[in-house]
C-alpha cells in the first residue's frame, strides 16, 4: 500500500500507510467534514492509535468525513495564512473505543 499525499497550498498533507504508522502511539487526531456533509465547517477531534481513531470515525460518522490530521498537521492548516475555508469548530472530543484490526 502506498502513501496518499495531498498538497494544499504550501502545505503537505500526507496519510502513512500501516508500515509507518506507530501501532501503540496514542494522540489526538482530527477528521474534517466535506462540503454538503452534515457537519461541514467543523472538525471531529478522537484520542487513540491511529488506526483505532480512524475506526472509531467510521463506527460514529460511517463514510461522511474528508480527512484525517494529526495535531501537528491541524495545527499547521489553521496557521496557513491562504486558507480560505472554516472547519474550526471543534466537535466533542471522543476517544477511540474501537480496537482497529492491524
């Protein structure tokens, strides 16, 4: 499996694929919402692993969200003085408690 790199701006947004996500590395991860979505404008911020966030976003909102972020990443995309979007608002924030098959 490949890496998935999406380039917004100067920034570069790219999700790891398995073999270079640490399985035991739990952090606060930010999924946002397209456009037309029920949510747009807002962000869904899960504590846990990666994989185990990103399971617990398709168990809560199923396929109806955009991307994932990791705090570092977030914080980069709000601070790009050439975004033009909001998606700040912050939902209740969840900790996985979906274990993520590896």
């Amino acid at each position: 499996m490949s890496t998935i790199g999406i380039k917004t701006g100067r920034i570069s947004c790219t999700e790891p694929n398995k073999a270079n996500t640490p399985k035991a590395e739990t952090k606060t991860w930010y999924f946002t919402f397209g456009c037309g979505q029920r949510f747009e404008g807002q962000c869904q911020p899960i504590i846990g692993t990666y994989s185990d966030a990103r399971a617990e976003m398709f168990m809560v909102h199923g396929k109806a969200w955009a991307f994932q972020y990791s705090a570092e990443q977030w914080q980069e995309i709000k601070d790009d003085p050439t975004r033009f979007w909001e998606m700040e608002t912050e939902m209740i924030v969840m900790t996985a408690q979906v274990t993520a098959d590896e």
